[in-house]
C-alpha cells in the first residue's frame, strides 16, 4: 500500500510523537473517553446466572491487541457488578498490575467479543467517546507503550508494578477528523493482518524446526546414533529396543540427591531454570518474587543436572531440565542430582530431558501429583551406553542441535525486525507521519 505525507506540519509539543499535520488536534487522552474502571476478580461459580468469563491479563494477546483464549475463566459476579463492569464491543482493556522488567505494566487490548464478559482486577477498562473511533484509540494507546509512555506512571511493590491510569490518561495524544481516523484504522487492519501472516509464516517454520530439533535429542540418548547396530528389548515400554551394549538401571545407581543448602550465603550466584536452560539472575533485581534470605536455596556445581518438578498437575508445557554449567544457587524447590563416574552429565541432561519431551515424569509416584521428589525418581530406568558412546552422543548433539539453532535464531532475527516494523507502521500511521492510501480514496 502506497503512503504520502500531509502537506504541512505543526509541532505537537509531545516528545514521543513529535510533528503532526497541521489540521489535527492536540487532546488528552482522558477528553476522548467516557470513563476508565478497575476489574473485579469474582468469586467461584455458583449454581445461580451470575457466572461470567473473567477475561484475564493471561487472555490478552499482546503481539494482535486482541483477546484471545483457548479457555476463558469463570467467575460469579454479583448483580451490581454486572451492571457496572460488562464489557461492550470497542472497549479498550490495560494492563494495571502486573509486569516485568522486559514488558513493562500497561500493554493493552481491544475487546471484540459477542459474549457477556467482564474483567479482572488487574485491568482497567476504558470506553472511548465519540470523538474518537475505538480502535484509532487503541492504536494510538499501543504506540504510547513501544515508546514508554507508560513507564512514567508505574510504581513497583513487591515485585508487581502497578500503573497509574488516572496520571496516565492525562498524556496528551494527536488526533484527526473522524474521517481520517477511519482511514488509518482501515489501512493498519489491512497492513498489520498482512505482517502477521508473515509472523505466523516464519513461526511456524521455527516451530517445525524446535520441534525436529526435540525429536532429534529424544531419539539419539534412547536409541544411539547408529542404527544399524545389534539391539535388545530395554524392559521399558516406552523406550523399546536399545543397543545390546547398553544397560538399564535405576536412577538411584548413577545419580544422587543434591542436600547442600547455602548456609552462611556462601554463594551468590543465582540461577535459574528458563525454557530449558540454567541461566544467571540478579540477585538484587526488583523484579519477580524472590526470598528475604537465600540461605535455604541449593548450592549447585557444574555438571549438575535440575529438574523443576513442581506444578505438575497445571502445567504440561514448560521444559523441566537443565544443565549445570556454573557454580551458583537454585531454589531448592527443585530436584538437584549429582551424577556419578558412570554417566556422562551432559548425556544424563540430555536423556531427562528426552523424558520430560516423553511427559514420563506426570505418570510417576502413583499418578499425577503437584510436585515430585528424589525419592520418586530413584527407580526411574536410566539408560547407560558406554562412556565413549555418551561422550558421542553429546557431541552429536551439541553438533545438530547448534545448527538447528543457529537457523531458529535467523528465523527469530526475521520475527523481530518484522514486530518493530510493525510497531513503526502503527506509529507513523497515528501520528500522521504519513497518509495513507485510503485517505485518498475517502476525499481527503
């Protein structure tokens, strides 16, 4: 789509937006609106017709200002609450707690669903007037926060930031005529459906590849490199035949059960696991929620295996292994294990983590529980290739696995460049830094 650029331009004297056409106005954003309100959590459904989807902060689909759920929450409301808090078409919902340090509080969304809805207390919602369209304003919202509008008017207590709605909707916004306002919202529909679908596109793409990339790791530690070898029947169902060379044995004969606590904070090196991966942490941060003392974490040395084995029964998606590289401390929330002479650590990373990708650890201690122990895993079935072939294994491994993220992170390289684009075109489009095609059509 073909753009152009007003004829004259005036000077906002609003930093972030900068020039604007000279025919458009300056307004507060709290002129353009009928009202801004706080959510309400609820109660639990009851037997009545008061039970109402909750939207969430968690339903929010940040990256296409949309609401968006696999599975919506229920609540009961009272009648009161209703009345006041449920959701019309075109209302504009933000994030007012909540947060973190690389998505600040204060992201938002456009409701555009056809069932009674109301919302939660971390959100407030905000229903435009008719001064200005619904979704221009969400636009306009969207572009504040990219460029950290926002970050005026948070205060941050115990790890949650809170924003100020009521500072925050005394920001000053550029506007057009209703005319102009429909155009640019037309134009950033088409625009913005035409860069998701390339987002999705190259998803999908780094999806196929992550997902080869886990199929590669499970089958290689459970299975070897080289097919073509002599196998037997491992005695494990879900393992089936392995290399003849290789033994089984129970967890407990190659791996024991970290118990150094950080007594004396000895260490202050705070780690944690992330997607997967034992990562560095601030120890000072002021984000998320961490201990008064970090006396009671474990003390963690290089070659360690964690696995986080809690929350089992909520939550099937997240990576629960990771290796240990560096001295540091974990929360002793996880299961450290110590491997022995016998097994390589990387390739006993590895084949846990095979087993997470397999979700073997739901099914163990008697079903499904919250959370697992050492002692549940010490008669997990470990495989033991010899030592040479670990060692090849990891190799092997580390060899593909590295291509295949080198290419993942081409892919991710191309999705951010296309989210900034997308954001620039957001921006210069509500702010009149260009006109777009549509306009023309529209007589302007």
């Amino acid at each position: 789509m073909s753009v152009k650029y007003y004829a004259k331009y005036r000077d906002s004297e609003i930093s972030w937006i900068g020039a604007i056409p000279k025919e458009w106005n300056v307004r507060r954003i709290k002129n353009l609106i009928i009202f801004h309100q706080a959510g309400a959590w609820g109660e639990e459904v009851c037997e009545d017709d008061n039970n109402r989807v909750c939207i969430r902060v968690a339903d929010f689909d940040f990256e296409h200002l949309a609401v968006n759920s696999d599975e919506y929450t229920i609540r009961n409301y009272l009648p009161s609450q209703i009345e006041k808090l449920t959701l019309q078409i075109g209302d504009i919902l933000i994030e007012k707690s909540g947060g973190g340090e690389k998505s600040p509080v204060g992201r938002i969304v456009m409701f555009d669903k056809d069932f009674p809805a109301l919302y939660a207390n971390f959100i407030e919602a905000i229903r435009p007037n008719t001064t200005v369209i619904n979704r221009f304003l969400g636009y306009i919202l969207a572009s504040a926060y990219h460029k950290g509008v926002n970050r005026k008017y948070y205060n941050q207590t115990t790890g949650i930031q809170n924003l100020n709605l009521t500072l925050y909707i005394c920001e000053k916004v550029c506007i057009p005529s209703l005319n102009e306002q429909s155009a640019i919202v037309t134009y950033l529909d088409r625009c913005t459906a035409e860069i998701d679908k390339l987002l999705a596109d190259l998803q999908s793409q780094a999806d196929m590849l992550d997902r080869y990339k886990r199929e590669l790791i499970a089958d290689v530690v459970t299975h070897g490199i080289d097919k073509t070898v002599s196998r037997k029947d491992s005695g494990v169902d879900w393992i089936g035949k392995v290399p003849t060379d290789w033994m089984v044995v129970p967890l407990r004969a190659v791996a024991k059960d970290n118990t150094v606590k950080n007594d004396g904070m000895q260490c202050d090196n705070l780690l944690s696991l992330s997607y997967g991966k034992i990562i560095r942490k601030d120890i000072d941060t002021n984000f998320g929620l961490l201990p008064e003392s970090f006396e009671g974490y474990q003390v963690v040395q290089a070659g360690y295996t964690v696995l986080r084995l809690t929350d089992l029964q909520n939550d099937k998606r997240s990576l629960r292994t990771g290796y240990v590289s560096e001295a540091g401390i974990i929360t002793s929330a996880y299961t450290g294990l110590i491997p022995s002479k016998q097994i390589d650590g990387k390739y006993f990373t590895y084949l846990l983590h095979a087993y997470d990708l397999k979700k073997i650890y739901y099914g163990l201690g008697g079903g499904v529980r919250q959370s697992l122990k050492y002692s549940d895993l010490k008669t997990l079935p470990i495989l033991i290739p010899p030592i040479s072939d670990q060692r090849a294994i990891v190799a092997y491994i580390n060899d593909k696995t590295t291509q295949v993220d080198n290419l993942i992170a081409d892919i991710n390289k191309q999705i951010e460049k296309l989210k900034q684009y997308r954001q620039i075109v957001i921006h210069d489009a509500v702010t009149g830094k260009i006109k777009v095609k549509e306009m023309q059509n529209n007589g302007n």
